[in-house]
C-alpha cells in the first residue's frame, strides 16, 4: 500500500511539475490530492482487508 500511495504522489507531482508548478507548488499540490497522512491511515485501518495477510488469505494458509 505504501509504494501504491507513493507511486500515485509522484505521478500526481510529476504532472503539476509538466503544469508548470515549481516544485514546492508540485510538492504541495500532489498531498493536497492525495489526502494527509493520517487521514490516508485511518482510512485504510478502518479496514480489515488491509490490516493483514492472514485476513485477506486465509484460505492460503495450512491449518494442519
């Protein structure tokens, strides 16, 4: 999830960048797309499917 959220902010920045945004102005403009930090981690906590490997594979995982 980490390098989803960090692929989509440089994209986003990159392209305020080609839009002729300085690179403070980039900068600010991909986090305001993109959402704060902590509202990005509430946001994927709040759901189980994200929280572990065991939640979303269970059915991959031996249990004899």
């Amino acid at each position: 999830m980490v390098v989803e959220i960090d692929s989509h902010l440089h994209d986003v920045r990159e392209q305020a960048v080609k839009d002729g945004a300085s690179d403070s102005e980039a900068d600010l403009t991909a986090w305001q797309k993109i959402g704060d930090e902590r509202e990005i981690l509430a946001e994927a906590l709040s759901k189980p499917e994200l929280k572990s490997f065991a939640w979303r594979h269970g059915d991959k995982i031996n249990h004899a």
